[in-house]
C-alpha cells in the first residue's frame, strides 16, 4: 500500500488534471472518488482504474485506506464540505481554491480553522509554474528590493463546467475570486506582508453576453485593472483580458526595484496552441539590470510529461509534491488557510471596489481576513 492515499471530492475538468499528476508521483494512489456527474465519473474512472467510485463525501471518509483528502469541486461547495470533513473525521485535505465564495462566509471560515487538527493546503498553483518559481527565487537579487509589481493575464475566456456553474458569481464567487485569487496569493507572497487598499475597475464587457442558462444571463467579468497597495509600501497591479487566446504568452509577470527588473513570460495550456505555428512558446524569464543595462533571457523549459498531465505548466504536478510530503511526514502546508483566505479577500475587495468605485481600505479589509 502505497504512503499517500486519496480520496478525490469532485472530478471535473480540473480533478481528472489531479489525477493524471497524482498518477505521476510513486508514492501516492487515489483510493476513492466521489463524482456525482456520470460523464465526469466515466472519465475518472478511466484514469483512475483502481480507485471505488462512491456515492457520497460520507463514504469516501468512511474507507479507512483513504488517508487524505482532494476538494476539486464547485466553488461554492468548498466551504461546507470542509466542515462536513472537520465534523467527521479530519484528515490532510488539499482544498481547491477558493476557499470560499461569499464575504459573509468568513466567520465560518473562522470557526473551521479554530478546530481543525490536520493540515490543509490551498490549492493555489501558479506559485509552482516553474518560470513563476524561478521568479520568485531570483527577484530579490534582480530588483534590489521589489518596490513594482505588476501581473498580466491575457487569456481565453471560461471554459465549459458540468451544470455551467461557473457562468454565475453566485456559485463561482465572481471573477476576480475565482480566477485571480491566484494572482492575489502572488502579489502578496512576493510583498511578504499583507494588504492595506484595493482599488480596482472591472466588468464583462464581450464574453457570454448571448448566452442563457435557465433563462439568465451570465455575469460573470472578463476584464479587469486592480491596483493593491501592501503594508511595506509595494506597489501590485494586475491586467486581467479574458477575451485574447490569441497572445503568444498568457501571463506576463514584471517585477522592478532600485537595481533592475525580473520578468516571467508563462504560455497558456499547448493544447489550446495554433498547430500551424509550430511548437508551443517556451516559458521565459528575462532580468533587466539597471547598471549595467542590458537584458538577459533565460528558457525556462517545463518537463513535457507535465504538461501532457495537464495545464497549468507543470504546477500541479509540484504542488501534489508537496502536499504528499506533508501527508507522510506531517510538515506544514507551503500553502495554509491564511493564504488561501487573504487571497479569496482581495478578489472580494477588488470587486468591491470595482462595483461602488470606491477604494477599499485596511479597516474594511480587516473585517473579511484571517
């Protein structure tokens, strides 16, 4: 019997990419799944051929083989199947993000990680791109002491989901939430301290505009400027197009201090690549020293069983590393609940923001964090 042992809570999209990285890892097996859409089940099952396919979130916990625990479900199903976990037998979860969807949700949030024994890692990938991870090792020496961020994502718009759940902001938490909470960990990983002020300008100006689910409209947003001020005075901003597949790259990342300038050039998933163009792009990062000037670029290839595995760069593959080392050895998340949680709180307020036009301060963000 293999170390690490999964029990799978939602299967879609996104839970069969954790799938084929689990299958990569030699000490890790997923035991159980729970899929309720039978076509999304199907193709688990397929990937997954030795694991039961269950009925219920109950008896995935119920196999005592099963030693910890994937969330790969419906947003707006996170918070609550954590607290049914918390409630009947807490084990190791890596939690998709994010964490949760509505701002009245945080006292509950509260209450979940006041009693909760085990571990819980956030799934928030982009940190392990391996150009973003390069990134984040060097800009320190680069910049001299980052005083500019800023985050580009100029991508395709959301995909299909079983039941178009993520057409809405009820059930998705709203762009900024759902999609850039990513980048929102970033920012504040790089700044190394937390938020005092979001202001941002945001809404859906092409994307799903002729679509009708039940007879509604999506709302969900397709563009967006958010500019986040953090406590030691970085300045981060973050560009979000969802309507511009087109792009060579699909995120760029710009970092600038006193002594030069780190960027990261990241291509969205090959297989959304145009075949007649030949090879997909490789991942970049490029330093730009002050003195003396002149850039310097570096490839920053990513193993081609990555990203055959699914796509997001390779990072999921890193991220399920991780988490099986603090399953077989009970180390600490690199990811926690805190992260997970400021992340999902500066998407609130960004939309906030976006929405009154006014900007969000540190006492209204207090009132939503960790």
């Amino acid at each position: 019997m293999k170390t690490v042992r999964y029990g799978i809570i939602g299967c879609g999209m996104m839970g069969q990419e954790h799938l084929r990285n689990i299958a990569l890892l030699p000490q890790a097996e997923v035991v159980a799944i729970f899929e309720p859409d039978a076509t999304m089940r199907a193709r688990a099952a397929a990937l997954a051929p030795g694991a039961a396919m269950v009925g219920s979130i109950a008896e995935v916990l119920a196999l005592d083989a099963v030693n910890c625990l994937l969330i790969a479900s419906p947003n707006h199903l996170h918070l609550a199947q954590l607290e049914q976990i918390a409630a009947t037998r807490p084990l190791p979860v890596l939690c998709e993000k994010p964490l949760f969807t509505d701002p009245a949700d945080a006292s509950r949030l509260a209450a979940l990680r006041a009693a909760y024994p085990a571990p819980i890692w956030v799934a928030m990938e982009y940190r392990y791109m391996p150009p973003v991870a390069h990134l984040l090792r060097e800009l320190g020496a680069a910049t001299g002491g980052i005083k500019m961020l800023t985050i580009r994502e100029h991508r395709f718009p959301f995909l299909e989901k079983v039941g178009d759940w993520n057409r809405f902001s009820r059930n998705s938490g709203g762009t900024l939430v759902e999609k850039c909470c990513h980048f929102f960990d970033l920012m504040r990983l790089i700044a190394g301290c937390n938020p005092v002020r979001v202001m941002a300008s945001g809404g859906q100006a092409v994307n799903h505009l002729d679509e009708a689910y039940g007879g509604e409209t999506p709302d969900i947003w397709d563009n967006a400027y958010v500019i986040v001020d953090f406590e030691n005075g970085l300045r981060a901003m973050l560009e979000l197009c969802m309507f511009a597949e087109g792009a060579r790259y699909q995120e760029e990342i710009s970092a600038v201090g006193p002594k030069g300038k780190i960027e990261c050039l990241v291509p969205g998933p090959g297989r959304f690549w145009p075949a007649h163009l030949g090879p997909a792009p490789v991942p970049q990062v490029i330093v730009s020293p002050r003195n003396p000037a002149g850039p310097r670029v570096l490839e920053v290839p990513v193993d081609p069983s990555l990203l055959a595995a699914g796509d997001h760069n390779g990072s999921t593959f890193y991220q399920h590393r991780g988490f099986a080392d603090v399953v077989a050895n009970r180390t600490a998340p690199e990811v926690g609940l805190e992260d997970g949680w400021w992340a999902v709180v500066i998407g609130m307020a960004a939309q906030i923001s976006a929405t009154t036009g006014r900007v969000v301060g540190a006492e209204e963000l207090r009132r939503l964090a960790p």
